[in-house]
C-alpha cells in the first residue's frame, strides 16, 4: 500500500529543529572558510598561514557549538589548546621557513592538526571514558568513515519546513504571491532585454566588460561546489556528535592467562638480560671508576654512539607496549607484576643505554636539532616507563588517556622550546663549533 502523501501544509507544522539549525550554520562557516582559504587566493596578510588558520577556526566552531559540555572537560581544552599552540607556531615561524619545502609544516598542518581535531570532535561532548581507550579510538576511526554519512538525511529537513513555511505564508499574503508571479515574469524578460540593449551601445558594452572583466562562471561553479558537497557531510559528522556512540569497537574476545603472560614476559626479560649485562660490563661500569667508558678495541666513540641509539629508543617503546597489552589481556597476579617490574627495570637500563650513547655523540660533536629532538623523547619515555610503575600500583590511572596527553604536551612544547636557539647556546658553553644542519624548528620567539 502506498503511504499517503504529505502535504505541505503538514510539513509547514512540523516544529524546526533549532539545534539542526545551528549545526548547518556551523558547517557551512567551516566549509565557506576552506573555500576562502584553502580554495582561493587568501589576502595578502593571509598567505602561508591559511591551514593553521583554517584548523583553529573549525577547532573554534565545534567548541561553540558544544560549549554546555566542552568548558568542563580538560581533555578538550588540552586538544584545543594543542591546535591552537600548533597553530601559533606555524604562524610565527612562517617567517624563517621555506613555506614550500618543509616537511615540518606539512606534518603539522596536514596530519597532526586533523588529527587532533578529530580527536577534539569526539571528545567535545563528553561521552568518554578515560578508561576505555578504545571507544575513543574507535569514535575517532569512525569520524572519518562513518559519522559524517549517517545524518545526511537530516541536513534537508530544516530547508523543507522554512520552505513550506514560506509557501503557506505566500498563499496567505496575495500581494507578496503577486510580486513573486512578476519577478518570475520578468526574469526572462530580462535575459532578452539586456543583452539587447549591451549589444547596441559601444560606450555601454564597455563598462559592462570592464565591471565584469574577472568573471568567470567555471571559477564561480567550482567554489560553489567546494562549499555545497562537503556541507551536508560536515553536517552530519557535527550534528551526530549529539547522539550516543552509534557503534561500538569490536569486543575484546582475545585474552591471557597469567601463565602465559608470565612466559612470554620471562623469555624477553631473559634476552634483555643478557643485553644489560653486556651494557653494564662496558658501557657503566666505567662511569662509576674513572669516568670513561670501556670500549672494545678498534671501536671509537662516535661509532658506538650512532650504532644502534634509534633501535634502543624502539626497543623501549616496544616494552611499553607489551606493558600495556599485559595488564589489558591477562588477570594481575604477583607473578606477573613482578614480571612487569622487571620489564619495566629493565627497560629503564635500555633507554639509559640510549641515554649515554647519546650523550657521547653530543659531547663529541655538539647538540644539532635531531639530537636535542632525541633527548627529548627519551625523557618522555622515561617518564611513560614511570607512569607503567604508578599503574601497577594504582590500577585507577588511566594510562592510555595520560600517555596520549603526555605525547601531545610533548610535541607542541618542542616546537615552542626553540631548539636552535638552545643548540646553539650549548655548543657556545661548550667550546663546540656550529656543526648542525638547518633545522625545521627555527626562532620563534
């Protein structure tokens, strides 16, 4: 049977929908400022920032539009802040990059500030759980591929309850349904005319071509199209960020046993045993007798320092890792907390290692950017192996969430931290003659 058709005086009776409203107000701001920013030739002052720009002022506008929810979280005002922060960077060093070469522009600008502003999306309205990461990585995949699909449908009802609304009035109101029948009248009255008339004066056809000179009515398509098509999709991504999780992340149907875990755990404890007495026997034992470092022969320092520092730095990362899938995957037993102890202990020496060999290249040849970039994260892995520690002890800490803040505070503090100007500083105080290439992270300040 055929569903009755709805007239549009029922249509004009449906309530309008405020908050979908709003919404597309939103999203056509974000996609009306890619086309001006993106799309088009920004003004003058504009040009090298329009992506920083660009990412602010959508990371502004999902904070707007979820203000009631987002001034109460502090992730969010964390991931705000970072996207600003990076931001702010991109701007002020815009000056003493090479706008069109660097990497570190496009990594920021094209990968890390997307990136946090999804993650802002799908915090901004407090349906988190610090404790299940996953959810939250999940929301976060599915912003990409699913969420700006679902509520497309959506985007057409507020246009089809003001549009019926209108028509209704018109009918009400004959005098203004009258003009409407004459402008209609005369639109291709016009079009005749017009041309007509341009074509008949040289003085006037003139003008017009140099009014419109610049017109280009491909140019006009395209930017239309840059707004309209993702203007429904952007809508829908936003205005589901209303609604409950609309899936879940597949469940967890792989797990542990604390025997298994503990054998996987003491079979690497045992290799990395055996690495950290050889690290000892060389590489320690002479920092607490004479200060120097007991090398085999026909092995400089520059050489042991370069060999092998980014695979420790791995090996490291690795460890955390396997931390976190042992207290995720298998029940806590003192066994297996001793075993993480050890894991934990023993990385600890690792990264030490990586530490020293570290400090031998910088002391030899000076601090350049990618070694003040190294030494960095090896304290940001020295302390991640410290929160490891405090959650076994505290099983309320939210390790993932604080990691993840720990790794976006790191970054945006980097690029503030102004390495050359520390490089430089150092390899001053130090009798060190420049030796590092440009780097990416010029004065800022």
């Amino acid at each position: 049977m055929a569903k009755p058709k709805i007239t549009r005086e029922e249509i004009a009776q449906r309530p309008l929908n405020k908050r979908a409203v709003i919404t597309i107000g939103a999203a056509f701001l974000i996609t009306f400022a890619f086309d001006r920013l993106i799309c088009s030739i920004p003004p003058t002052w504009l040009i090298g920032y329009e992506l920083p720009v660009f990412w602010i002022i959508c990371a502004l506008t999902v904070t707007a539009l979820h203000w009631k929810t987002a001034r109460k979280q502090v992730l969010v005002w964390l991931v705000l802040g970072s996207i600003v922060a990076i931001g702010v960077w991109n701007t002020l060093a815009q000056s003493t990059w090479c706008y069109s070469r660097n990497d570190e522009y496009a990594l920021t600008t094209q990968f890390v500030q997307p990136a946090l502003l999804m993650l802002h999306c799908q915090l901004v309205n407090g349906r988190y759980d610090v404790r299940r990461p996953l959810q939250v990585a999940w929301n976060w995949l599915t912003g990409w591929l699913q969420q700006p699909f679902i509520h497309i449908r959506d985007f057409a009802e507020p246009f089809s309850v003001i549009f019926a609304r209108f028509a209704v009035a018109s009918k009400q109101r004959s005098k203004a349904r009258e003009i409407g029948i004459a402008l209609l009248i005369s639109t291709p009255l016009l079009l005749t005319i017009v041309p007509l008339l341009i074509g008949a004066d040289q003085i006037v056809q003139y003008e017009v071509l140099n009014v419109f000179s610049d017109f280009n009515p491909m140019t006009i398509t395209l930017h239309i199209m840059f707004i309209v098509l993702p203007w429904p999709l952007l809508f829908s991504l936003l205005i589901g960020l209303d609604d409950e999780p609309t899936s879940t992340p597949p469940e967890q149907r792989f797990s542990l046993s604390s025997v298994t875990a503990f054998v996987v755990l003491a079979v690497t404890l045992t290799v990395y045993m055996l690495f950290c007495i050889v690290q000892i026997r060389f590489l320690f034992a002479g920092l607490f007798t004479d200060g120097s470092i007991a090398l085999p022969d026909g092995l400089t320092y520059s050489e042991y320092a370069r060999g092998g520092f980014f695979q420790l730095l791995a090996v490291t990362a690795i460890n955390v890792t396997l931390f976190g899938l042992a207290i995720a995957l298998a029940p806590r037993t003192r066994m297996l907390n001793a075993a993480l102890v050890a894991l934990l202990a023993l990385t600890a020496v690792i990264l030490a290692s990586a530490a020293l060999r570290l400090g031998l290249y910088i002391n030899a040849y000076g601090l350049t950017w990618l070694r003040y970039l190294s030494a960095s994260f090896i304290a940001l892995l020295a302390i991640a192996i410290l929160l490891c520690l405090i959650r076994l002890k505290i099983r309320q800490l939210p390790l993932a969430a604080t990691m993840t803040a720990l790794l976006i505070v790191w970054y945006v503090a980097l690029g503030f931290s102004n390495p050359n100007h520390i490089c430089e500083i150092y390899n001053a105080a130090h009798g060190i003659a420049m030796a590092m290439a440009t780097t990416p992270y010029q004065s800022m300040v």
